[in-house]
C-alpha cells in the first residue's frame, strides 16, 4: 500500500485534530520552570514563556521577581534596562519599577501616572529550579505543584541541564510516553534492542499517565553498566515507570538489579529523571532537565561520566523531534494524518488532555493565542 484511501487518511487526520499539537494554545493555568534557581541573581534575564516576554532577577533580600519583559510607557523592553537596588529602570526615557511592577519613578515629573505598572508573576522556588503560574495571579494555585521530594531532599545525587528544543512541548510530552523510541532514537546511547517489544502496562486517568516497562533479563548500557557494576549479556533487569505529572513535568523512575542475585542479596539502583518542558513557542521549547540518584551519592566523577552520557541521549530527542517539527512545518493541514498503535495509547490520551485543557480556559482570550 502506497498511500491510504482518501477515508483513511481522514479518520486519521480526525482523530489526529482530537489531540493537542502544535495549534492548540498553551495551557496557562499551572506551574513551569522558569529557570534554574542558579541562573537568577541581581541581573535581569529574560525569557519567552508560553509566548510572553518575562523578565527575571533577584532582589536584595534573594526573592524572585518575574513580570512581563515591557515597559507599560512606550513598550521598551524592561531586561534592556538595569537593574538598581532591586528595581528596574528602562533603557529608553527612564522609568522605574519596583519588585511589585508598580511605577516609583518618573525622571521628566514628580509623580507616576496612577496605576502605571508592570505585569508580576507568581514564582516557587524549589529546590534546582524556579517555577512560575503563566496563568492570572489569582488563580495560582501551589497545590498544582507536582510533589517533587527527591529534588530537594538531599538524598538523591543530581546534576541538571539545559537543552534548547526546536520543536513544540506537545510532542517531547508524546516522546517521553512512548518509550518504544529507545531502541531506534537512542540505539547509540541509552537504548537496548530488547527495549521496544518489553511487556508494558499503562494506568491512564484525568491528567494521569503512566507507563511501566519490565525490560528483563536485558543488558544495560554504559550509562548504567558501570555505575551499577551490572554489566553481563543478559544479567539486568531494567525497571521502568514513566509518568506525565502536569504540562511543565515529567518524570521517569528507573530501578536496576542483577538478575543473577538471589532476591534477598541483591542491591538496587535507582535513577529519577524529571524532564521540563516549558513551552517557548508554539515551536520551541525550554527543555530542563534533573537526574539524580539515590547510589554512591558523593561520587563526583560518577555523576560526571552520567550527565555526559544522558546529555549525549536527550540530546538525540532534540535532534529528532526538531526533524519531526521540520516535516509537520512542510506539510499542508489537509495532507497531514498519522496513525496510533497500541503502545501510543498513553500519549494520545494525555494529548487529548492538554486539548481540553487548553480548551476549557477559553481560547478566544486573544492573550492566549499560541505565537
Ligand atoms: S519606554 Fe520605558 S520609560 Fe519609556
Ligand atoms: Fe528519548
């Protein structure tokens, strides 16, 4: 077969506009990350999230401050300014404004315009990394924070890392559900040829999205085979769950044992990755990642050779899914369909999810328009 009848390439295309993609506008109302917590300082950054300019630093006292990267005067970018005593004066005609994005001083007359003022962001800080609510400040909500203890509990060794993704949150959401890819995108890497035909479960509900993989007996790749010490043909198992916890998280738990132990004498390893996703543009992404884990914690030279190894890895996502935003770039709406299989059924429900997420927050709102 060629190509499909013209009906089957539209029931494809119809169940494909079911799910979020590229078009679909942001999901405003939750947590992402902003930043590492060690980016911030007494310097402005600036950033694109979800579509919005957003300037960032810390003031005096070390708390964040986020607002909207425009001045309210003539539209200069606030980051182009510089930073005094913990407010911003523009570049441009020298306004200042205060951590609370209110207006305090005017150079060319005594007093400020009233209610002159910059859009602020509500910000967490936890542990490695700074989350803001992209949504109204009202509706900010910690609840919807993702329980993250093992970041910041000490007692898991991490290392962390930024990779610039040319590609929409949507679809590194979809990559990270479907784990088949680690036999093919990373057979280089981290992958194992046994990987994409493991016995898998999945656990689907309202925002919840689960999938666990048994690859076992298998053999461990580097990245694992020597932090582990597990490194015969066909000695490990490689237990996988990999969860979806909100638009801005995911997070992939790994444990590792020697199969050839008795189950009473044998160690386990286990790894955590927390992948976030904070959307740039409707095409790009801010893709953060932390790794940690709960073996040899002080091992510098381990958690060395491990980023190195995973960064090679995560690397290789970016590179794919910037090929596969290439192509859906190309392709004209009316030709553009893809077909599910089985094991895609975890990451078409959580795109059905973001869909009406981002539906139900009302997509006429023109400051929501996905850039
Ligand atoms: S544009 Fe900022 S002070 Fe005029
Ligand atoms: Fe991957």
């Amino acid at each position: 077969m060629a190509r499909p009848a013209a009906s089957v390439m539209l029931a494809a295309q119809n169940a494909s506009s079911r799910m979020a993609d590229r078009h679909t506008p942001f999901v405003f109302d939750d947590w992402y990350v902003a930043a590492f917590a060690d980016e911030l300082g007494p310097q402005l950054l600036a950033r694109t999230l979800l579509g919005r300019g957003v300037v960032m630093y810390r003031d005096p006292e070390g708390r964040v401050v986020a607002m909207e990267d425009r001045c309210p005067h003539r539209s200069m970018p606030l980051s182009a300014g510089q930073l005094q005593d913990g407010q911003i004066v523009c570049a441009y005609h020298g306004m200042r404004f205060n951590a609370e994005g209110d207006c305090v001083h005017v150079p060319s007359q005594a007093t400020c315009p009233r209610s002159m003022g910059v859009r602020t962001y509500v910000t967490l800080e936890r542990g490695p990394v700074v989350w803001i609510w992209m949504g109204e400040n009202e509706t900010a909500d910690p609840q919807r924070l993702p329980d993250q203890d093992w970041l910041t509990s000490g007692d898991w060794e991490t290392s962390k890392g930024y990779l610039p993704l040319k590609a929409s949150y949507v679809r590194l959401q979809e990559n990270l559900l479907d784990l088949t890819h680690l036999s093919f995108l990373h057979a280089r890497s981290f992958g194992t040829p046994d990987y994409a035909s493991a016995a898998y479960e999945t656990d689907i509900g309202e925002g919840h999205f689960v999938v666990r993989r048994n690859v076992v007996p298998t053999t461990l790749p580097p990245v694992w085979a020597e932090p582990t010490g597990i490194k015969g043909q066909g000695q490990a198992a490689r237990i996988v769950r990999s969860e979806f916890r909100s638009p801005g998280m995911h997070e992939v738990s790994v444990s590792f044992h020697d199969c050839t132990l008795p189950e009473t004498d044998r160690p386990t390893f286990r790894i955590r990755t927390a992948h976030l996703p904070t959307p740039e543009t409707a095409t790009s992404t801010h893709y953060f990642v932390v790794h940690g884990r709960d073996f040899a914690q002080h091992d510098k030279a381990m958690t060395r050779f491990m980023h190195e190894q995973l960064f090679v890895a995560f690397q290789e996502d970016v590179d794919g899914l910037a090929l596969q935003e290439t192509v859906l770039a190309r392709t004209p709406p009316q030709e553009l369909y893809e077909f599910s299989v089985g094991a895609d059924g975890p990451s078409v429900a959580m795109r059905r999810y973001l869909l009406a997420r981002a539906n139900a927050q009302g997509s006429t709102d023109a400051s929501r328009r996905v850039l």
